[in-house]
C-alpha cells in the first residue's frame, strides 16, 4: 500500500530552542484520516510544516505527494486580510488552475451565511478558519495537512465543518492529518492516530489496533509482569492500570477485571507517563 507520508529519522533544530522533532520515523498509507495529538511545544505544528515542505529538516528525510497536491492550513490561518471572500476563493482559483472546485469552495462559505463581498480583515476567528478550509478543499488535495484547524470553531458549526470534510475525503480518497485537542472528536472522525510528545513519536497506528494492544485492568495490588505497565494508580488495596498484556488478564480467577480503555484514557495514561516504551504497529512503522 502507497503512503502519504513517508519519514525517516526526521528531525527539525531551531537556532535558540533545541531540537523541535527528533528521529521521527514513520509511514501513513493514503486515504487515511490521521490524528496528530500531544501537549503544547510537542513538535505537532513542526511536522505539520515539514510535510507540507514549509520548513526543511535539519536532518532525516520526509517524502509526500508533489506540492501542487498538498494543501496545508497552518494555526494561524494566515489570509489577506485586505481581500474579500470572494477574492480570496479568486485568488486560490487562479493559483490552482485545473484542479479547482469552485462548488466545494463556495459550499463551504454558503454553510456559514458569509457574504462573499466581506474583507477578511472583518471576520471573525471562527470564519476566517471556514474560509482557510475553503480554500482547502477547494483545491482538491492528495494530502490535506490541518493544524488545530478547527479551534476557533463554536461546536455546531464545528460538527458541520467536520462532516464536510469527512465526507470530501471519502469522496476524493484524500488523506488528512489533523492536530486537535479536542479528543473526542478525533475518536470519532480519525481512523489513524500518532500521539508526539518531546519531539517524539510515542504512539502511531490505527486508532481501533493501538486501542486492542491495551487493557485497563483493576484489582487487588499485586505483580503485573509480565505485562508491558503503561501507567498505575493504587487506592487502599485496588490497583488501576493501563497495560500493554503479554497474555491472558483479567480471567477471573485471579481478582483482576480487564476492559478496553477508551482513546482518552489511552492518550492520557501515555501522556502522563513520557518513560512508556513507544508502539508503532506494522501499519504506519518503516524499515530502519
């Protein structure tokens, strides 16, 4: 199967803050919808920027589809505030000739009750973002790259955006990788998921086989190898952990209960817990 983004040992160093992405690498088969999760200063938005060719590596290598078929959104949804609507969509016609959707551009903006005739400079955040995602998917992306693209967003227009998108994808085979955290809603849109955290990949797979590699077991305090430990909490004498099993758990017969975690308590346990050895499924892992 084709990836959409293929790394290895990527890394990117900036001059007065150390190393923003370190060894990154890893593979996303195309067609797949991406989650990118992790803290503040991870090194999400750095990845992002990498793979849309914005920024080059300082080392490593990164390969995706040729830029005329990337579309990236960064944070700060950077526009011309002196254009209209209308003139911004204008303007992304002509710098994409051949490949642009005027319909599922202007779609996007009718959704949202914009007048075309409005400047830039007069929206709000949470249009200015429905115009950059115009933009966007007006340009009829391979590789659709989203950083928190979707925060300014009050939360109904946020689940209309998000369907339109979906569904565009569905529709083209477009693959997207999005940065959010807002977890919930990647557990419900995202197929694939990478969690950065220190510049570093720590989790990356398919969400539903990163979520069968865990268990949350509880019961009496007791030795849990020899399971992998992702994190543990005791109260009194019960013991709560998120595991990695190397076996069978939880039959029973031992006191101890297991279920499946949900994708918040997964990416919470490993957040809380940075000295967790890191799991890349076959999936998304490349050749050293």
């Amino acid at each position: 199967m084709t990836a959409a983004i293929e790394a290895h040992g990527l890394g990117r160093r900036f001059s007065r803050g150390g190393w923003a992405l370190r060894d990154c690498s890893l593979r996303l088969p195309t067609g797949r919808i991406c989650a990118l999760v992790g803290p503040n200063g991870a090194g999400k938005s750095t990845l992002l920027s990498l793979a849309a060719g914005v920024l080059r590596p300082t080392e490593g290598t990164v390969r995706t589809p040729a830029r005329e078929e990337i579309a990236y959104v960064a944070q700060g949804k950077p526009l011309y505030p002196q254009l209209t609507i209308a003139e911004t969509l204008r303007m992304g016609a002509d710098l994409n000739p051949g490949r642009w959707d005027a319909v599922a551009a202007g779609a996007v903006v009718e959704a949202g009750g914009l007048d075309p005739s409005r400047r830039v400079r007069a929206l709000s955040g949470g249009q200015r973002s429905r115009v950059a995602l115009a933009l966007a998917l007006g340009k009829r992306p391979a590789l659709l790259l989203l950083d928190e693209p979707l925060s300014d967003v009050d939360p109904l227009a946020r689940r209309e955006l998000m369907g339109t998108l979906l569904a565009t994808a569905g529709e083209h085979g477009t693959t997207v990788v999005m940065s959010s955290h807002i977890l919930s809603e990647l557990e419900d849109a995202c197929d694939h998921l990478f969690l950065i955290d220190g510049g570093r990949i720590r989790l990356g797979g398919p969400v539903d086989e990163l979520l069968e590699a865990h268990a949350l077991v509880s019961g009496p305090v007791g030795d849990l190898s020899p399971h992998t430990v992702v994190t543990t909490r005791t109260v009194g004498r019960q013991l709560t952990a998120l595991i990695r099993p190397q076996g069978p758990v939880g039959t029973g017969t031992d006191g101890w209960q297991a279920i499946a975690p949900t994708l918040e308590e997964l990416l919470l346990a490993h957040l809380r817990a940075p000295e967790a050895p890191p799991l890349l499924t076959p999936a998304v892992e490349v050749a050293a």
